[in-house]
C-alpha cells in the first residue's frame, strides 16, 4: 500500500496519546528530540534546574550502561515524551484520552493536566532515585516472554519460586507478551522453562533491577514522603491508568495506585481495551521509540496506531477525529514494530 493511498483514507474516531515508560531510552535520543523545535529546548533548560541532572548531555552522549540508571532513564524519558506532546499540541492536537505504561502515566498526569510540569519533574526524578536506591538493596532483573499465553507464564513463574528467589508477572503488555521479574536465578528458570514450553523467544532484559516486583518493596517508601504533599488536579480528559486498567475516576484514590504501581503489574493490554471502549481509534505514542505503536497494533488491528514521527508528518487534520468515524489499520510503511517493554 502506497503512503498516498493511507493519506487518503478516511479519518479515525477520537485520539488517544500514549506515554512509553522506561525501556524506550536509546542512546543518542537527543537527536530527534532537537527536531521538536525551541518549547524543546526550553523544557530541557526546565528538567535540568529541577532535576539537577545535565539532561541535554545526557541525551546525546549517555551510553547503554548510563542509560540503565532508573533515575537518569526516567526523566529523559520523560522529557522527551514532554516534549513530543508540546510540539504534538503547537501542529493542533488535542487528544481524547490519555494513558501512559508505567512511568509514562506521570506523562499523561502532565498531558491531562493533573500535574504541572515542574512537579511532574521532580517525582519523576524522586521516583527514579527510589527505585534504583530499591535495586540496590535487593537486586535482580527482567525477562520478556513472547508467544506463550499470560496464564501459562504465571504458572511457570510459580514453579520458579522456591525459597531462595521469587518470579512474578511484571508486565501484561499483549496476549503474546508477558515480562517477568525477580531475583536472577528464579527468571532464569523462567526462561527455560519458556523455551521449553514453545515461546517465540524468552530473553534476560538488560535492566537495572526487578521493576514491578516484591523485589522493589523499599520503593513507595522513598516516593511517599513527596508524592504526599503533591496537588493532583482531576483530570481534565479521560486518564486510564496502566496500574489497574481503568479510568481514573477518584484523583485522591489514585495518588495511592502511583505507590502501589511500583509493586503491582503493568496492565497494558486491559489499558488498551479501555481505550477503545472509550471510543478511541487512534493512538499516537508520545514519546521515544516504537514500543507502544507495536503492541497496540497487535491488540487493535482496527485502529491506527502512529509513532509521534508519524503524527507530526500527518499533521492536525489527519487527527482531527469526529467521534463515531470509520477506523482502518495502519499503514503498512509505519516503522512501528513490537517490542519489550518495562
């Protein structure tokens, strides 16, 4: 199919912005964020006096090693996803609904104006520390399971437990992706056991600690303390949280699934379902990287699914939806693609 005739289409139902979480850094990252113009630049000057981190330098000379850190991750991913939604909204975009895969819900808490974005900063930042100072103290890792059903891989994770180490479901991104995590040894039996099992592919992701685990127990703990004191706005457009899958309907409820998201498993592919239930037939994935667009289209094959790239090149009248519109599938040239994700 040709990119004339996808232009050509008649437009999607309503817009929904999509927030990566951490896992889509990349080093270099700093390249395509410079293309978002001087609100860019000037959000980087922001994240760096509340952050105290040198983000610019970061995000163009950070390697794989640097980049694994959960605090420094964290806020250049969201920086840059910041940045995308402000460059996003100056060519006219207004979504429908926001959601964000973990860390990115703080993204979206910016884009549907619960939080400001000096404030979205310095809990992104705090939350980063909490979670590496929590690695720290009880390391492990990460593993990504593609092809075999959830229910089988939380069966396997428990039959990887034993006294010594714990495995859990960690990520419930698709019904052919599952990430799992825990102590080392007990995700290496996982992976085996996967393989064993049939999967597509089981592989030890390169992170810096057992994200949304027990493992990570210590976590709220450093995060509590300032997310306490924090004014959270009720949204101003439909927040679905990628912590339970629903929409946030009670602001104050929700300042407790922020701490509890830490621990709990990304429910990504129930946030997709309560998207489109919401009436959304195009998503555009805000931030770096692919990740999203990829898991979406595996889940949602009557939608359309654009990487921000994607979005800027359609320009606003592409996605300016009148709700109850015809939707398609997405181009078949979008680069978008699965992936892991944590």
């Amino acid at each position: 199919m040709s990119h004339a005739t996808a232009a050509a289409r008649p437009p999607c139902g309503p817009t929904a912005c999509v927030f990566p979480g951490q896992g889509s850094q990349f080093p270099g990252m700093g390249r395509e964020l410079n293309g978002f113009g001087p609100s860019a630049r000037t959000l980087v000057t922001r994240a760096e006096r509340i952050t105290g981190l040198p983000v610019a330098d970061l995000m163009t000379t950070a390697d794989a090693g640097t980049l694994a850190d959960p605090e420094i991750a964290q806020v250049l991913v969201f920086v840059w996803s910041a940045a995308a939604l402000q460059r996003l909204r100056e060519q006219g975009l207004r979504p429908a609904a926001v959601a964000g895969h973990s860390l990115g819900e703080y993204t979206a808490l910016f884009a549907c104006g619960s939080l400001d974005l000096d404030t979205a900063l310095s809990l992104v930042s705090c939350r980063g520390r909490a979670m590496r100072t929590a690695a720290r103290q009880t390391p492990g890792t990460m593993a990504a399971i593609v092809g075999l059903p959830p229910d089988t891989v939380r069966a396997l994770c428990e039959d990887a437990c034993d006294d010594a180490g714990v495995v859990v479901v960690a990520n419930l991104n698709s019904p052919r992706q599952t990430v799992v995590s825990g102590t080392v040894a007990a995700v290496r039996r996982v992976i085996d056991a996967a393989r064993t099992a049939g999967a597509l592919r089981a592989r030890q992701l390169p992170v810096g600690g057992a994200y949304h685990s027990p493992l990570m127990a210590g976590a709220p703990v450093g995060l509590a303390m300032h997310l306490r004191d924090v004014r959270l706005t009720p949204p101003g457009i439909p927040l679905v949280s990628s912590a339970t899958g629903r929409l946030v309907t009670d602001i104050e409820e929700y300042r407790d699934e922020l701490l509890r998201q830490m621990l709990a498993p990304v429910r990504w592919q129930e946030t997709v379902r309560t998207l489109l239930a919401l009436g959304v037939r195009t998503f555009v994935e805000a931030g770096p990287g692919r990740v999203l667009s990829g898991l979406g289209r595996e889940m949602a094959r009557d939608a359309r699914h654009l990487t921000v790239q994607d979005a800027l090149r359609a320009g606003p009248r592409p996605l300016s939806h009148p709700a109850g519109a015809a939707a398609h599938a997405a181009p078949e040239h979008s680069t978008a693609q699965a992936g892991e994700h944590l």
